[in-house]
C-alpha cells in the first residue's frame, strides 16, 4: 500500500454501483414511466458483472425493485445481488450525492462531500444526507464514511488512479460552491483528502443546458492512465464549436508524467437533442461508465450512436460495450454516467 491518499481510475475493480431510483417526488415526476425502463436497464447490465446499491424514498417500490431484480439476477445465474435501503432523496444524481472514494493507509474511506446541487440551483438538502443514510443502513459495510466540509461533485473530477486529476475551472471555482477557496486552496485540499499531486485544468469547454457549470464528465474522461477521451464539435456553425475547439487545445497542450503528450481520442458530436420548450439539451457520449469487465454507453436515438459505439470498442477492446438509450434522462440534462456511481471491491458485501 502507498504511503499516502489515492483516488482510484474508474476502471479499478468494483464491488457495486449505486443508483438513487426517481420517485413522484422528484423532477421526473412527469415521466416516471419512460424513466425508470432506463434506470432498469442500467441495473440489468451492472448486475451482470458486479452488485447494485439502490436508494429510494417510497418503500414499496424499493422492495418491489430488490425482489424483482435479484429475482431477474438469479434466473439469469449472474453474480450481482441487489441491496436496498429506503433514504429520503431530493433527485437522482448519485454521481455528484454519492461517495467519493479514496485509498489511504489504513485502508479505502468513502468521503462525503457536501453537496448543494451545483451552487444552489435546485433543492438539495435530502441529496446531502443520503450517504449518511446509507452507511447507517449498513450499505457500506465496515467501510468508515468520512464528513468533508466541502462542496464537491463526482462528476467534477477525473482521475488516472495515479495522482492525477482532470477539472474544471468552470466548475471548480464557481463561488456558489465554495466562495472562501480560491485555487490554490482548491488544490492543497484535494491534494490532502484525495492525494492528488497533478491537477489538469481545463478552462474552456461548453454545454447548452448544462446545469453543472462544465462537468468534466459530460467533456473529457480518462480511458486509461495515458489516454484521454473528449467531446469535440465540427460543425463551425454550432455555438459550442469555439469553446470545444479551445478545449481541445488545452488537452493537445497537456502532459503526462514523463512529459509525454496523452493519446486523445475525440467523440462523435451528436445530433441537437431539444426539450419541450426548444432548450437544447446536453447530449454527450462522454457520459459513459466503466464497471467491472463492461462500457455502459449513453445512446440518444441519432445518427451518430454507431459511431460512438465502434470508438467504444477500440478504446476499451478488453470489455464489452452496452448502449443504453438515454433519451429520457437528457430531458433532466443529465445521462448516464450522472445518475451512477462506482462503489470500489470490498465494499458493498450482500
């Protein structure tokens, strides 16, 4: 063991992935019925390589859910079970509420960082919580979960499993976070809880309908310690095509370790999604989740969904890839990498 604070890769083997399920409390209210097939689906594929933690705030369907996915696990002979706990949730989005986890000494701790839904924006105070609940409930079995005063969302941050993080500025340093850290104080403390003694900033980098400020996992992912992969728009035209282009050339200019440039890898531009009102929404394939053996990928029904698929398959020719259509969570400007979060092996034990 290092002698000091890791934030494991993503691709670091798993023991769960945790979902917190919509309920007629939350902003899916309208569309439950289109949005839970997704949350469905995402369970099934997990549940074929690793264990499932879902939350929910009405109890009935928590049960009904638990009986019917270990049911579906067990007729199908797959080696993940299904734990359940009732917890009051505000929404969905298990990647910025959910634990953030981290290798130290004495062994893993999940961090709970505040949580304030992206400086504000929506009700959050249930969402905070959460993980408190869950490790009361045992969930987390004798894994310790650790209190940081600290605003700070998973899917903000990137990290190769070896010190380096990618962010950024956008989100990072909005003052509706953490208005009494300026950068440098940002960086000491990630260095201090998450041992991070790189941290790539990205200050471009663009969205419509994003209510993150510039979530890195909606813009730039590792796919493994050297390699990076990132959302790039051809279209001159398109009013994200300038900030998407810097971006790129902050990522051409970055470096690894050894000084060496990162092999990027740059993803299909899909089709405009647009809600009812005619806002466009955030629709990016960089919104994937990597769980143990498989990629999860977001579909959103254009044209663009097979070639997102096949680059899948050569970046990551080790595990299978899954698309999942995703159109109903973009209606809530979230996909699917947003509404999960990794638990790290030896965690979550049913």
């Amino acid at each position: 063991m290092t002698s000091r604070r890791v934030l494991p890769s993503e691709w670091a083997p798993q023991s769960a992935v945790m979902l917190t399920w919509p309920h007629p409390g939350t902003d899916w209210a309208d569309i439950l019925e289109e949005v839970e097939p997704v949350f469905t689906n995402i369970a099934k594929a997990v549940l074929r390589f690793e264990h499932l933690l879902i939350s929910c705030e009405h109890v009935v369907k928590l049960q009904e859910l638990e009986r019917d996915l270990n049911a579906y696990a067990e007729r199908n002979g797959l080696p993940g079970r299904v734990v359940a706990v009732p917890a009051p949730a505000n929404d969905t989005w298990a990647r910025d509420h959910g634990p953030i986890s981290v290798q130290t000494e004495e062994g893993l701790a999940l961090l709970d960082f505040r949580f304030n839904a992206w400086g504000g924006k929506f009700p959050w105070e249930k969402d905070d919580a959460l993980n408190l609940h869950l490790a009361n409930a045992g969930a987390f079995g004798s894994t310790p979960l650790q209190t940081i005063d600290f605003v700070l969302e998973g899917g903000s941050i990137e990290a190769d499993g070896h010190g380096t993080l990618l962010t950024t500025s956008e989100c990072l340093l909005t003052p509706t976070r953490n208005p009494a850290h300026d950068r440098t104080a940002i960086e000491q403390l990630l260095s201090e809880l998450l041992g991070a003694d790189r941290i790539l900033w990205l200050n471009h980098g663009y969205l419509a309908g994003d209510d993150t400020d510039s979530h890195i996992d909606t813009l730039a992912r590792f796919c493994a310690p050297d390699h990076i992969c990132y959302v790039t728009c051809p279209d001159v035209a398109d009013e994200h095509y300038s900030a998407l282009a810097a971006m790129e050339e902050e990522l051409l200019e970055f470096r690894q370790r050894d000084g060496s440039p990162y092999k990027l890898t740059a993803l299909p531009w899909p089709d405009p999604l647009f809600d009812e009102d005619g806002e466009r929404l955030p629709a990016t394939y960089a919104n994937f989740l990597i769980i143990n053996g498989a990629i999860l990928v977001p579909t959103y029904g254009v044209r663009q969904d097979e070639d997102a698929i096949a680059i899948m398959r050569e970046i990551f020719a080790d595990r299978e890839i899954i698309p999942i259509n995703c159109n109903a969570l973009i209606r809530q400007h979230g996909s699917l990498h947003c509404i999960t979060m990794q638990i790290p092996a030896g965690v979550v034990t049913p």
